[in-house]
C-alpha cells in the first residue's frame, strides 16, 4: 500500500514541523477555553429546560450542552484555517518539490489532513477535562462518540480548506473568505446558544449547517442516549461530510496541472 | 537512445478573457551526458517547457520521452527518474522548508523517492560533502546563506541518483562568486556521474560557461539551437558599437550603406554594427564618419556574444528585457542583483 506509506511520510514531516512548534496547538485552545472559564458560567444560569436536555437544569446539564458546541467550534477554527500553511508551503515550492517526486499527489493532502485530525484529538481531550473540571458529567461513551465527530468534522473541513487554499494561492483572500463562511455556520449552530431559542425562520436556515445536526447528535449522547433519529442523522450528515469534503479536495491535489 | 525526445510539445493557457500560447510546438532533443541550456528571456516559455518536461503541467499537445518514460503515458515512471530543482525566485521558491533542518530535508527526500533510510543517509552524507554542505546538517534551513541554500535545493535534486537533471534558473539571485561556485559543482555533475543536465537561464555568460548545447527560446518556440560557438558563428562577423555625438539617424544611414557593414541596429541609444574582420573595417569606419563630420563618443569591437546571436535572431536584446533596460544610463547593468539573494 504505497498510498499509506506516502501518507505516513507527508504526516512524520508535517508532525515533525507541528511539533516544532507546539505553542500552537496550545494558542488554539486558549479561546475555547475562555469560552468555557468566561461564558459557561453564564449558562448555569438559564431557566430549566431551555437547553434541551434531561430538563434538570443547573451546572452538569449546562456543560453537557456547552462542551459539545465548544467542541465543534474548536474543529471549525482549527480544521478551516490549516489552508494558510499550504499556501506558505506552495509559496516556499514545497507542494511543487512533492509533486515531482514518485510520491502519490493524494499523499501530500492526506499526511497533512492526519496531522489535523490528530492536534484536533488532543485539543478536544484537553477542552472535555478542563470541561470536566468545571463540572461536565457526561458518559465516556459520549465523549469518545464526540471525539468521533470531531475527526469527521476535521477529515472534511481540514480536506476542502487545502484544496481551497490551494486554488486561492493567496492569504489575502483566503482569510476574508473564511471569515465569511466559517462565522455565519458558527452562529447557525446553536454552539453559544440553542437554535431552539430562535424564531422560526431563524431556526429554518439552521437547517442547512450541517453542523447543526452533528451538535444535536453530540448534545444528546452526552446526555447518555445514543439512539433515534437525531443521532442518526448526526452521524450520517457527519461520514456524508467528510465523505464529500474528502472526495472534492482529491480532486484538486489530482489535477495533472497545479 | 537520447535521453530526452519531445515533438510539437506545446502549452496553451486560457484566461477569462484570452489564450495565451505559452510554448508553441518545441521540438527537441537531448543526448545522454550533455548539459543542455535552455536560454531565453522572462516569458519566453522556458519554465513552461520544463514544467511539461517535468510531468508538472500537461502539454495541450505534443508528445515526449523523458529518460525512458513516456511523458503523457507514464508521468510517474518520468519523476521516478529526473530530479528536478525549481526556480528559487518569483512566484514561488526553490522547494526547502526553512523550518526543517538540512538533514531532514535530505532524508525526506530520500523517503518521498523510496531509496531506503540507510541509502538516504549514505547518499544525504555524499551529497552534503560534494556541495560543500558539510557541518551543516542540523542547521535549520532558514539560517542557510542564500548560496547554501541554494546548493541544498540542488542536493535534494540528486538524492536519487537520476541519471538526467532540469535545473530551473539555478543560480538566479546568487551572487557571482556563489554563482561560478555553482558552476563548478554543475560540471562536476557531469564529469564524475555523467548526469545529463538541463538547465534554463537569463544570464548569456551562464549559458556560454557552462553549456555543451543551447536552445534559444523566444515567444514560446526554439529559434536556434547549437553550440554556443556554433551560435556565434551564425551571425558570422564582428560587433562594432559606436556612440556618436547626436546625429545618430545620420550615422546609421551612412553607416548601413557601406559594403562591409552587415547590419546596422540600435540598442541602447548605441548603434551596433555586424561587419567581417572588424578590425581591418575599423579605420574605414572612422574615416567615413569623420568624412560628414559626425564625430564619435565612444567605440568598441567585440567578438559577437550569444546576446547578439538573440539579436540576430529575435531583433530584440535578451538585456531588454531586464528592469535596468528601462534606465537607459545604466545599460550595462545586469539581474544579477534582482532578489538579492535571501528574501
């Protein structure tokens, strides 16, 4: 399976670089973690039963629906804004050295999309434990469950924000671009604050992030069930995520010309 | 068997508004052991042709073998065999991470080809030692001079043994003692592996030290090929470059109509003659101006160089080129110091 060995080799460079530099894995989870110290605090503190969840209300309850929220945020910032570091490489003439050589041109996304996915694993499992910290009680089930969707989230996220930045070629213009998608599927997935609480139109256009639907998924194994329709369709739109996003950027670091 | 063979091998590229014809129809080809040149000026299609040559960009049309492999039915059994080392300026850089130690790099390389770790190692401690990279190994890559780093980037072409090499302006932006210093080692790739190189380059003087055989490039077709005294012969005769006091129209007209005189063009703000046996023509040059009392501000006879075979060739300077052209007091001024080395 020479396509694996060359993903291995892509990754042990890209990994070696990360931990190069490891205060920017950390730099990472500093928001998330404000987050949970800053604004957490303020949802202890909502009425019973307007976060959904077994209706018990109080800290637990709210950091059972909070750290799953947080948590796909993490993966939305850190997998979207990898597409920056591909743009220096293809400056420095790194993709283009790679794409010389026998190795297989799928190789040089994936090596780099594993290194994601792993610095996202280890940031989510320190933000569950300072979560738990601050009075998270949730399955470990759920938390494993969750780290599930995080990797799915950063498979596809981290794939389409390569290849993206790979057609862009430029910083100047990949950063408003992300900003410009990224912040509208933030706020259309209910991390903050339950879609629920929205009027109805607001709640309808939740429809279309996708996100929407792993948070719920996440929110309700968190709460120790893991079966009906919403985790259902969390998982599905999940795998179809990274599935698609997966396949799209392929197709950009396949083309015979780059 | 040559070891490179490319027929009609041409490269269109469409923008919203227009085609551009970048390389149209280049027909070469390449002996094994010889260090070809591919000499032409910026966006004359040499990094095209190479980057097609190299399995980087698909040619719209026109087929090739590059060492062995078909180029459009095989791309990976082609990079299996080339090195290649990319321009180290414009758009993009020469391939190096500055984060990675020169080690790393070497062994990586030698990983992405699939030679083994203890040939990597073997062949990262040869190649450091041949192009004076010794001691430098756990350096990172962005401490590296401009000519080390340089020379890694060339070290990491030849990580695998290939037996045929495309260096993409290889000493753009170093400076000339880097530069002959890379010359050498070039040679040596030749002599004691009996690589095949090929190279592209602004710079005249590279292209005449160094080059078995050049092709010159222009507008995205080859315009001549040979050697470069081959070439020289080609515009058979000598340069004679006359600045006159004004009347310059005058001088060119008078000078165009002399029977010894084979061309008159003016570059430069200075009128460059082609004669035969320049230096029997000059004392009737100088009569015949003196004669209509034109009189002269500076002259120079010259062996004709591989610029006035582009001359020739294209009616262009390849220094026209160049942004010091734009200032015509500083006409000898040459790229050399564009990028300045490090950036």
């Amino acid at each position: 399976m020479s396509f694996i060995r060359d993903t291995l080799i892509v990754f042990r460079r890209q990994e070696r670089l990360s931990l190069r530099n490891p205060a920017w894995v950390i730099i990472a989870l500093v928001q998330p973690i404000l987050y949970l110290v800053l604004f957490g605090p303020l949802l202890t503190k909502l009425p019973v039963g307007d976060l959904g969840g077994s209706g018990t209300g109080g800290t637990a309850e709210a950091y059972r629906f909070f750290v799953p929220g947080l948590l796909i945020q993490l993966g939305l910032f850190g997998s979207t804004f990898v597409g920056f570091a591909i743009i220096s490489d293809w400056r420095a003439g790194v993709i283009e050295r790679f794409r010389v050589t026998p190795v297989s041109r799928l190789a040089i996304m994936a090596g780099r999309v594993l290194r994601d996915v792993i610095t996202l694993v280890v940031q989510a499992v320190i933000l569950v434990l300072v979560g738990v910290a601050f009075g998270l009680r949730a399955p470990v089930n759920a938390v494993l469950l969750g780290l599930g969707f995080i990797v799915m989230v950063a498979i596809g996220l981290a794939s389409v924000s390569y290849a993206t930045a790979l057609l862009i070629k430029s910083e100047d213009a990949f950063a408003p671009m992300l900003n410009s998608v990224v912040l509208p599927l933030v706020l259309l997935s209910g991390i903050m604050l339950p879609m629920t609480l929205g009027p109805g139109w607001l709640q309808g256009i939740a429809r279309i992030s996708p996100f929407r639907y792993i948070i719920d998924a996440m929110r309700q194994g968190f709460t120790g069930h893991f079966g009906g329709t919403i985790m259902v369709e969390g998982v599905a739109v999940a795998v179809g995520l990274a599935a698609v996003c997966l396949w799209l950027g392929s197709r950009v670091f396949l083309r015979e010309n780059a | 068997m040559p070891i490179i063979e490319a027929e009609g091998l041409a490269r269109t590229f469409r923008t919203r508004k227009r085609t551009v014809e970048a390389v149209r129809g280049v027909n070469l080809t390449v002996e094994e052991g010889e260090i070809v040149g591919f000499l032409g000026p910026n966006g004359a299609g040499k990094t095209t042709t190479l980057r097609m040559l190299t399995t980087l960009l698909k040619p719209t049309a026109g087929h090739a073998t590059v060492a062995g492999a078909d180029l459009l039915r095989d791309p990976v059994g082609v990079r299996r065999r080339i090195g290649y080392v990319p321009q180290a300026i414009g758009q993009t850089m020469g391939g190096t991470d500055g984060m990675c130690l020169v080690i790393e790099e070497l062994l990586d390389q030698g990983a992405l080809y699939r030679i083994g770790k203890e040939n990597a190692a073997r062949r990262a401690a040869a190649l450091t030692a041949q192009l004076d990279l010794g001691g430098l190994d756990r350096r990172l890559v962005k401490t590296l001079s401009g000519g080390q780093r340089r020379r890694l980037e060339i070290a990491l072409g030849l990580v695998h043994e290939p037996p045929l090499v495309f260096l993409d302006e290889p000493t753009t932006g170093l400076d000339p003692q880097s530069r002959s210093n890379l010359w050498d080692h070039i040679r040596g790739l030749r002599t004691d592996l009996g690589t095949t190189v090929f190279l592209t380059t602004h710079y005249l003087e590279e292209a005449d030290a160094l080059c078995d055989r050049v092709f010159i490039i222009d507008n995205g077709v080859i315009v001549a090929e040979g050697t470069p005294d081959e070439l020289k012969r080609q515009v058979s005769g000598d340069v004679v470059t006359l600045q006159v006091n004004g009347a310059s129209d005058a001088a060119r007209a008078l000078l165009g109509s002399q029977p010894i005189v084979r061309d008159v063009t003016v570059s430069d703000g200075a009128l460059r003659l082609t004669v035969f046996h320049g230096a029997e023509a000059l004392p009737s040059l100088l009569r015949v101006l003196d004669g209509e009392g034109i009189t002269l501000h500076a002259i120079n006879l010259s062996r004709p160089t591989l610029d006035d075979v582009f001359l020739t060739l294209t009616g262009r300077s390849l220094r026209d080129d160049s942004p010091s052209a734009a200032r015509p007091d500083s006409p000898e001024l040459q790229p050399a110091g564009r990028g300045g080395g490090e950036e």
